[in-house]
C-alpha cells in the first residue's frame, strides 16, 4: 500500500518565483501477507504524524493499495483496488506579539526577550536594546522592543536575531523611527538563507513589513542589523498545525 502526495504548484508568496512540488511517496506495506482477518475485517494502517507533517496544504494525496493473489502454492495475477484520492488541508494559526506582557528593561550585547511566541537575542553591538516605551501611534503603542537605545548613527550595526517558537508562512511587524540603512535577513527552519533585505534611509515615521517564505519553506528566525535609535512592535505570525 502506497500513499502518494501529487504535489502542487502556486505562486512562492512575495518572492515571485513558481515552483513545482515534486511527488512524494509514503511506503505503508510492502510484501507483507494480508491475514484471514484482514481478509475478513478489512485492511487498514496508520499514517505517521512525521509524514504528514512534510506535505502542505491543498496537496492531492492518493492512497494505492495492490495486492498479488496466490494460486495453487504460485503467484497470481495483481489485483489493483480503486484509488482514494483526497486533498490535504491544514489548519492556519494567526498569532501576535505586541510584548505588552514584557516587564520594561534594558541591556547590552548578549542580552535578551523571551516571550510566548518568539525569542530575541542582542547578539552584536556598542549600545544597548530592549523593552520600552517610547511611541504611541499606529506603528508602535505602550511597550516596544527598542534598538540602539538613544544613539542615532552608530559606526557599525548592532545584530539582533529574532527566533520564532512556530514556523511561519507568514511574518508581519512594524518598524518605526528608523532613520539610517538597515537590513533584515530571514532563515529557514535548518537556518538556511531564505533572503537578505536591504532598507536604505530615512523611515521614521514607521514602515510595516511583510514576509512569506518559497513554497514549501518556512520563516523559523531573522537576523537585524540596525545602526540607529528605532524600535519593533506589532508582530503578526501565521503557521499550520
């Protein structure tokens, strides 16, 4: 018995490129012998999470079930049962992180949030991070997660990843008082590169940013490298279960 996902194919999110899923087969039985009460009650075996857990939403899946038949002591012909073609669909999850029940503090380089949805480390850098409160406007409202706290230009970016406790398909958050260049740079669930984003110059006022990852990957971590006072806020992460 033989389950197969047919693949899929759509559009890789805001990164523009379509890609093909390739089949994937999942092996349930192979040369074993049905018993009499099999044979009586009926076939049947259990898909491991661990398999399910590779395909994605709208795959086509079909279940092929083939068996030989035994004929005086020698094999018989192959007796093909009719196909099972179903779609798989998953739930979508929509969770947030405003940090509002994040205690206010401050630190230097090494230092870090933990919260419910996400863990952030100052990994690199002369000034200081954390949670404050400085904005109250649509960007950014009670506590944030701040950078380069009271430095405007510093000579060289301070590193701040962002580790995420789901894997997203989908990363929103806003980005206020920004006003030096700036990058964010996103990484799969083996940490591999998904993609480097350059922000060039002044956004002050406050920019919401969005990500979502090829088809079939998944946004695990991202890496900030900021030179200047601004502050993170108002995430929005979306994941399957």
């Amino acid at each position: 018995m033989e389950f197969h996902d047919g693949g899929a194919q759509g559009l890789a999110g805001s990164q523009g490129h379509l890609e093909k899923w390739l089949p994937y087969t999942i092996t349930l039985m192979a040369d074993e012998p049905i018993t009499a009460d099999e044979v009586e009650n009926g076939v049947s075996r259990v898909i491991p999470r661990t398999e399910l857990a590779k395909l994605a939403d709208n795959s086509q899946l079909v279940f092929v079930f083939k068996t030989s038949v035994e004929a005086c002591c020698e094999e018989g012909p192959m007796v093909v049962f009719p196909e099972l073609e179903l779609m798989v669909k998953l739930r979508l999850i929509e969770i947030e992180e405003k940090f509002e029940a994040q205690t206010l503090s401050t630190f230097p380089a090494k230092g870090g949030v933990d919260t419910p949805t996400m863990t952030i480390t100052f990994e690199h850098g002369e000034a200081t991070a954390g949670i404050v409160q400085f904005h109250n406007h649509a960007f950014a409202s009670d506590n944030h997660y701040g950078v380069v706290l009271d430095i405007h230009k510093l000579p060289s970016p301070q590193i701040h990843r962002f580790v995420f406790k789901n894997a997203l398909v989908y990363l929103k958050y806003s980005w206020t008082s920004k006003q030096q260049d700036a990058a964010v740079t996103y990484f799969d669930e083996d940490n591999n590169l998904l993609q480097r984003l350059v922000y060039p110059g002044d956004d002050s006022a406050g920019m919401w940013l969005e990500y979502v990852p090829p088809l079939g990957k998944t946004v695990c971590s991202m890496v900030v490298e900021v030179s200047d006072h601004s502050f993170f806020d108002n995430f929005t992460m979306r994941y399957y279960e």
